[in-house]
C-alpha cells in the first residue's frame, strides 16, 4: 500500500472505522464506549455504533483501550 509516494507500515483507527487493508498491520484504539452504552445513545445510533466498532476490531490485529475501565467492559 501506498500513500502519496510512501509505504504505509501500519493503520492505526481511532475513530472506530477501520478500512480493509490486506497486508498492512492494523490496530484500533478505543477511547471511550459511551457511544454503545445504552444510558447515553439511542437505539439506533447504539446498533451502527456497535456494529462500526465490532467490525473494526475484527478488522484489526492489535486492539488498545485508552483506560483500565474500556478494557474490562
């Protein structure tokens, strides 16, 4: 892969997308998960959130939280 005449070595989402890049390590962070937590969303945007992040972490070969509390939950 390539980006404006560079190789990119890795793809790091922090926004909860992660595109496909085949061959590229990929890592996520998770900043916070009230966007999937039920008491702050709606039920919609809970359903895309989710299946944004899920897919985006099945996407990745790294997964780092930014706080103890994200990682548990």
């Amino acid at each position: 892969m390539q980006s404006q005449g560079k190789k990119i070595h890795i793809f790091h989402s922090l926004s909860g997308y992660m595109p496909i890049y085949p061959f590229v390590p990929k890592i996520t962070t998770i900043h916070d998960i009230f966007p999937i937590n039920k008491k702050y969303s709606s039920s919609k945007f809970l359903k895309k959130a989710s299946k944004r992040i899920i897919k985006s972490i099945k996407r990745s070969n790294y997964l780092h939280t930014a706080s103890f509390y994200v990682k548990t939950e």
